[in-house]
C-alpha cells in the first residue's frame, strides 16, 4: 500500500533529521503533536520541550518553546493555554526553525 503523508509532517520530519544531526549528545522524546491544522512533533529533552509544524495560516514553521511540564503542550489540540501562545515563534524554513530549536536545547545540560 502506498501511504501518502502531509506536506506539514513531512516538513516536520525532515526537522527531526535535521535536529538528529545538530544535536548528537542529547537525548530527547519525540510525540505526535497536532493543534487543529498544525501537525507535527512535540520534542521533550533535559526538562525543556518544543512543539514544532507547519503553521497553519501560511507555510512558515510555528515552533513553541518552554518547559516541559511547564507550558500546556498536553492540551493544545483543543484549547491551547496562554504560556504556549507567548511562547511562539515563526519561521520562514526548517533550517531556521532547527537552528533556535537546537540552541533552545544547548541550554540544557548534556543528558546521559
């Protein structure tokens, strides 16, 4: 069977290899993330997490950034908490979008 994807996860995906590549040393959680029309990846690493997608209103990639537990990651798919939304940043590419995730992430101590 062939299984076509979105163009948001696909997008976010190739975020993920990108992270994989500036980010050997640390050791994070990947989930699936949707918020209605944005679809991609909630990262958890070092006690930090990030929720990463294609933005909904145009292709820029909306990145969320704050403490894992911290900020309700857990509850955007419906109603997204104020923290989450003071936390976004809009990017015009992934490579953009991995590099302020990768240095959100350096600011962790290296996980073991």
């Amino acid at each position: 069977m062939r299984i076509h994807r979105s163009d948001s996860m696909r997008r976010s995906e190739k975020m993920v290899k990108m992270l994989r590549k500036r980010l050997p040393t640390k050791t994070g959680y990947l989930y699936p993330w949707c918020n209605g029309r944005e679809q991609g990846f909630h990262l958890v690493c070092d006690g930090l997490a990030v929720c990463f997608a294609e933005n909904r209103h145009s292709d820029s990639i909306v990145v969320y950034a704050g403490k894992s537990g911290g900020v309700d990651f857990e509850g955007t798919s419906y109603q997204p908490s104020e923290d989450l939304w003071k936390n976004r940043t809009l990017f015009d590419n992934e490579p953009l979008a991995v590099k302020f995730i990768a240095d959100f992430f350096a600011k962790a101590p290296v996980s073991s």
